[in-house]
C-alpha cells in the first residue's frame, strides 16, 4: 500500500486492521471502520500508549471513566497504556479512516 486511502473495501463485515510499518518499539496501522464499534461489555485494555488520527470519516471514542471523544477528520488523541477505551460509533454511511501509532508506555 502506497496510499493510505486507496483500496479501501466499499463492504466490510469487520473492521480492516493494515500493519503500515513496525519497529522495534512503535508499530503504525491503517484502520478501515464503517458502522463498527467494539462490543458494549468488552473493554479495550492495551499495555502500550496508542496515538490515534482520524483522517476521514468520524467515530466516538468511550472511556470506562465516562468520558467520550467525538473525532472528524483532522482529530487526533492520544490513549494511555490500561486507559480502558472502546469505539463507541463509527460513520456507517461512509469509510472511517484511522492512522494508529502504537509505542511502548
């Protein structure tokens, strides 16, 4: 992939998770979303920091401490290792495209 907005499937059934670039310490993934979110009981607990950009499209961002982020296009947000998050909502009539930067905590 050259471009991160070619190839995007206009159907998906899950969201599409594509490794860009990985290092020893940071990994960058493209994420395709339309319409998904993460289960309402599950949470997301990583062991690393996560930034995250949304470069098209929109989604919500949940946080087991109540708080929720709206993101559009240009937004971007950093979580913090064991910050239990999930995605709320993604667009479902169009592509949201994220840019994830994961690195060490």
């Amino acid at each position: 992939m050259k471009n991160l907005f070619a190839s995007i499937p206009d159907d998906l059934d899950d969201e599409l998770f594509e490794e860009i670039v990985r290092g020893e310490t940071v990994r960058v993934e493209r994420i395709v979303s339309r319409g998904h979110s993460s289960p309402a009981e599950g949470w997301h607990d990583q062991s690393w920091h996560e930034w995250v950009l949304v470069l098209e499209g929109g989604a919500i961002l949940a946080f087991e401490d109540g708080e929720e982020v709206t993101l559009g296009p240009g937004d971007h947000l950093e979580i913090a290792a064991h910050r239990k998050h999930r995605v709320k909502w993604t667009a479902p009539e169009r592509a949201t495209l994220w840019l994830a930067v994961h690195y060490p905590a």
